[in-house]
C-alpha cells in the first residue's frame, strides 16, 4: 500500500512538472494522473519507468529545436501542451492494458502494455524529429513531396526516428521484466514501428483535412487565418488523435495476438 501511495505522488508531480513546463495542459495533468494511477495498479514501479521514457523523450523532442518547427504549427491542430484527449489518445490503451494486467496477471497484457507504449513513443519521435528533416517528406497517397508536418507524411529522417523510439521503450521492458526475452525485445520494437507505419497510412487515407478559406493552406485546424477553415477531405471525426489512438489499439492489439498464436 505505502508502494502504491508513492508511485500516485510521483505521478502528481510528474504531471504537476509537465504542466509548469508547459508539455501539459490543466486537463492533460488531470489525464496524466489517471493514465499513470492506472498503469502504477497494474506494472507498479516498473510501469511508470516505462512511462516515464515516454513522456520525458517525447517533452524533449518537442521542444528540442522549437523555432525550427513554427512552420509546422500552420498544419496540425494542436501545439506542444498535450490536452486530456491527447493524453488518453497516446496512453488510454496503456492504461486499460494495466488494468486488465492488474485483474488477470496475464503476459498478454504485459506484452500489450510494452507494445502499446512503444508505439506511442515510435509515433511521438517520428513526428517531431521528422519536422527537421532539411528534405520535405513525402505523402504516400499521391507520391510527392508536401510540406513539413502533413498528415500521411513520410522522411528517412523520421522514419529512423520512428525505429529509435519504438525501440527505447523495448529495451526499458527488455531491462526490467524477466519475462521479455532477446527476442520479444526485437519483436516488440517491431510491433511499435508498425504503429507509427500505421498512423502514417490513416493519417494519408482517412484523417480529416480542412482548408483555410483565408490563405489557401491545408490544415488540421478547424480555424485558421482567425476564420473557421473548409472541409476538403477525410473522415469527419477521424482527427490526429483518434488516428493515434486507433494505430496504437491495433498495433500492440494484433501484434500481441500474433505473439500469442506463435509462442
């Protein structure tokens, strides 16, 4: 009991941190501490380590080079202060697989847990590393290079990065649970690659894509230009935080699965 009031007063301050340090919102702390609450029931210490290597790498690759990057805030929806939505977006399944660990005690969910956080990290260091990339990446879909920071978007800079993130956060579950083998590590560091290469090909077929009616630019922005911006394409309620949350879901979901159908 004394374990568990101490990992939650680390989660508090984590969050309280994140928030003066402005890679949170008020509501994304909130959401911080529900997340971490709910992985410290399941993982423990170990868990919120694992945690940690995310939500520290992914705050300092945001700010790392900011002013490199204010182009890109032209393009996407939401700054570097994470709200509660995209807190629960890149931790929720996390944090269910946590509780559903903590009431069944199941390697499933352990492997679930390890999958679903690396690909968050994958996703997370895909995008902001990818950003500087001094060559433009390009968009799957139409084969061509497009501006920094659309959807769908892919560089070698940022795909690497993808790989370095997704593997971070293998070796942490490879370093700290006895029951990921060499070979789970690298399996595991596969499935969080797989994440972000399925949050690139939603984010260029089905993420939602507005147009300012102002200077022409296409954005994630629902207002740009002080002018609320145009449909042009996608699916209407598939944002960049659902595209997260369903790339994370199906990657550690069926790479999980298949994990289970091998062994």
């Amino acid at each position: 009991m004394n374990d568990l009031l101490i990992q939650l007063l680390a989660t508090v301050l984590v969050a309280y941190f994140g928030y003066r340090l402005k890679s949170l919102t008020v509501s994304g702390a909130a959401a911080t501490v529900v997340v971490g609450t709910l992985v410290s029931i399941g993982f423990g210490y170990r868990g919120l380590f694992l945690l940690g290597l995310f939500f520290a790498s992914s705050s300092l690759w945001s700010k790392y080079k900011k002013t490199s990057k204010n182009g890109v805030e032209n393009k996407v929806e939401k700054g570097e202060q994470r709200d509660y939505v995209q807190v629960f977006a890149n931790g929720g399944v996390a944090a269910f697989a946590s509780l559903i660990y903590a009431l069944t005690h199941s390697t499933f969910w352990l492997l679930f847990f390890i999958g679903a956080v690396a690909a968050a990290n994958a996703d997370t260091w895909a995008s902001e590393i990818g950003t500087l990339s001094k060559k433009r990446p390009i968009l799957l879909t139409r084969l061509k290079r497009v501006e920094a920071g659309t959807s769908g978007a892919v560089s070698l800079l940022g795909t690497t990065a993808g790989l370095l993130g997704a593997l971070l956060i293998s070796l942490g579950g490879y370093l700290v649970w006895n029951e990921v083998s060499i070979s789970l590590f690298v399996t595991l560091t596969l499935i969080g690659f797989i994440g972000n290469i399925i949050d690139t090909i939603l984010g260029a077929s089905v993420q939602v894509v507005n147009k300012c009616t102002i200077c022409g630019i296409e954005t994630e922005k629902t207002v740009h230009c002080s002018k609320k911006t145009s449909y042009l394409k996608g699916v209407h309620f598939c944002n960049n935080d659902v595209v997260n949350f369903l790339s994370i879901l199906l990657a550690s979901g069926l790479g999980t699965f298949f994990l289970m159908l091998i062994g």
